[in-house]
C-alpha cells in the first residue's frame, strides 16, 4: 500500500459537485465515470460540422443508442499548441447530464481524471468512490484518462500495458489496492508516492498544465455555432443568398447545377441501397465507410479458422461498458465456462430491459432474458441476463 500527500493548494481549487458550490476561480470535478472518453475513428480530412455528425453516428453506433440520446463533446489536448491534427476521441455522456451542467458555477467543469498530475511517460492512480463503490481514478498521460470501478480500471491498465508502451512510473495519490502493485510489479514499472521521486526518472507532472481548462464540459461547439448564426443580421444572409443566385444565373450554369444535384442525389440513393442490401442487411445506412469496412471484417472473420478463446475479462469489460451506456446498476456479473456470463442489473423501466438487450446483441453475443420482475424493496426492474458469444456459420 503506498500514499501520496496532495498539494493543499491545489486541493483547494477543485470542488465535487454535489459537495460544495465552487466560486469562479475554482474548477467543479464531475465523476470520471460519468463521462468516458471514447477513441473514434474518423477521416482525416473531415473537419467541422461535418466531423461531428460522423462522430455523434460512430459513437451512437458504438453504445447502441439513438443519437438523439447521447451528447459528446471533443477532446482536443493541449499538451502541443502547434499540433494542429484534427480529433479524434471526445467526451461522452447523455444528452440531459450535459445541459445539467450549465447550472454549475465556477471556472470550469471536468471530469474528475482530468485533475489529476500529467507527463508523458507516467501514469497517476488516485483510488475514488463511485456511487458507494471502491473505484480508481487514472491518467494515462496528458492525452487519456478514466475513472471506473477498481475491477474494470485494473482491467483497462493490464490492457494498456499489453498493448504497450508501458509508462516510466506509476504515481499513487492516496492508498492504492494491493492488485495495482501486483500489475505494476509483474511489469517491472516503479511505483512512487511521493513527487519529488520521480526526479530520478526526469520527469516532471504538471495539474491543469495541458489545456485542460480548455476542456470545459458546459462547452458546446455546436451550440456556439447555432449562437453566432442567430446574431448574424437577417438582411446579411438575404444579400448572400441574392449574390449567390445572381452569380449563378449570370454564368449560365444554374440548369446545369440543378442536372449534377439530380445525378447526385440519385447516385447516393442507389449507392445506399446498395449497400443495405449486400452489407448491413437492411439496416439504416448512417456512415457508408464504416458500416462496409465492419460488414467485410466480419465476412473475412468468418471464413478464417476458428479464432481464440474468448477473454472472459475482455468480455467483462465490454458488458461493464455496455452497462454503464444504459445507466443500469450491475447486482450480479458472473462468468461460467460453460454457461457463459450470467448479467443481473437494475433498469429504470421494462423497456429498459429489451434495451439493453439489444444493445449487448448489437457487440456481437447472444442475450437471453432469464427473468425480470420488480421488488417491493427496491425502485426499478430487475433483470437477469444469459450472455453468450455467438458463433459465426464458418466457425466450430
């Protein structure tokens, strides 16, 4: 077990909401858990509204939710004011947490990883509690953060550091769990308690140091968008529209402008028909790259030999996301050779249960309903979930 003592003058910045009222000067700390960040992949040359359209499709496809009930915001390090690469992870929450964050007054509002100490090359493990529950709180570098119960967090290190490269250190703000040291002892990675030691690895931690102010969760680029659109006098857009159609009538190209839309929209038509068809089956058609990159992955997926064993702690993590998407409150995960994962979680609602059902289906596994029933004891639906992973016609 180590310990770290906290600057007290930078405790004295941060404020949890539903704690104390922050001033302006200080910065209020939503849990981490709340508001995942979610690694995208998006084109390159997509920029503006265009990339957050195709952002918001990705991530709702992602959690098996509808866009309109899930928000995001970008998430833009500040670590290099020069890197001008366009983004691709963002913020993710529903729609309503995020407008409920307007009301908080202070300097800004962040998650709570995001108060943690930054380098490269350094990890920061600060132990939190998530909803009664013992939970980590980690920063991964100035780029990437969490805050999740002990056993998910645990299980997002051990992945991390097999995926690789693995940090220079690991810092501990506050008592860590005896499994933490394990990980980092098995990976030969230091693990310090104090600041100052961590001068003979050249490294030097910086709080709020890499733009995270900039971060601000009550920011909504989409609403400052719609703002200054409004601002902008009627008669400013008329002239436009008038400049525009007179340029386009005087070059003679107008019919010709109209024939190439036409074409267009027809093109986009067959094309999406098309692909409904021979890839997503009849489903919508929200982003044509992604949905036939994923339909001829798992066509090539089924025509190769069986795959490995399934982690049953890959398949942990993925079900724990899955939960925390559909704001359900796991009783029960439990995971039998030979019967699978066994779910037991309390909804909202019943048809919050078929939800979330369909949600753990969309990842790839059979789901069945063993039972749901409500209880005097307790607000909500208790589900109980058999969930298996399904099996693919070429494999055995």
């Amino acid at each position: 077990m180590r310990h770290s003592a906290q600057n007290p003058d930078m405790a004295q910045m941060f404020v949890r909401a539903g704690e104390a009222e922050a001033t302006n000067r200080q910065v209020t700390l939503v849990s981490g858990s709340d508001v995942p960040l979610v690694q995208l992949d998006l084109p390159p040359r997509l920029r503006g509204q265009a990339r957050e359209q195709v952002a918001l499709r990705q991530l709702s496809d992602r959690l098996g939710l509808k866009p309109d009930q899930i928000a995001m915001r970008p998430f833009v390090s500040g670590l290099d004011p020069k890197k001008k690469a366009p983004w691709n992870t963002v913020f993710a929450a529903d729609k309503a947490w995020f407008a409920n964050l307007q009301k908080l007054p202070s300097r800004a509002v962040l998650p709570d990883y995001l108060s943690l100490p930054a380098a490269p090359d350094l990890w920061v493990v600060q132990p939190v509690e998530i909803d009664g529950q013992p939970g980590l709180s980690l920063r991964f570098g100035p780029d990437d953060g969490m805050t999740a119960l002990t056993l998910l967090a645990i299980a997002a290190m051990r992945q991390t550091i097999e995926k690789g490269p693995a940090p220079k250190a690991i810092l501990a703000m506050g008592n860590l769990p005896e499994q933490v040291s394990t990980l980092a002892a098995d990976a030969s990675i230091p693990v310090v308690a104090d600041v100052n030691e961590l001068d003979r690895f050249q490294i030097t931690p910086k709080t709020l140091g890499h733009g995270e102010l900039e971060l601000d969760l009550r920011s909504n680029p989409a609403a400052a968008k719609d703002r200054v659109e409004k601002q902008i006098r009627p008669w400013v857009w008329a002239g436009l529209a008038a400049s525009l159609a007179a340029g386009v009538w005087a070059g003679g190209e107008w019919l010709a402008l109209q024939r190439n839309q036409s074409q267009s929209r027809d093109l986009a038509k067959l094309i999406t028909s098309e692909v409904q068809e021979t890839f997503t089956k009849g489903a919508p058609v929200l982003d044509v790259r992604l949905q036939v990159t994923r339909a001829l992955g798992a066509m090539k997926a089924s025509e190769e030999a069986p795959s490995k064993p399934l982690d049953p702690l890959d398949m942990g993590v993925q079900i724990a996301q899955i939960l925390h998407a559909a704001q359900a409150k796991p009783e029960l995960v439990r995971y039998d050779e030979k019967d699978g994962m066994r779910v037991v979680a309390i909804l909202s609602d019943f048809a919050s249960v078929d939800t979330l059902a369909e949600a753990i289906r969309a990842e790839g596994y059979t789901v069945t309903l063993r039972d749901s029933r409500t209880e005097t004891s307790r607000d909500g639906i208790r589900a109980d979930y058999a969930v298996v992973p399904q099996i693919s016609e070429g494999g055995e």
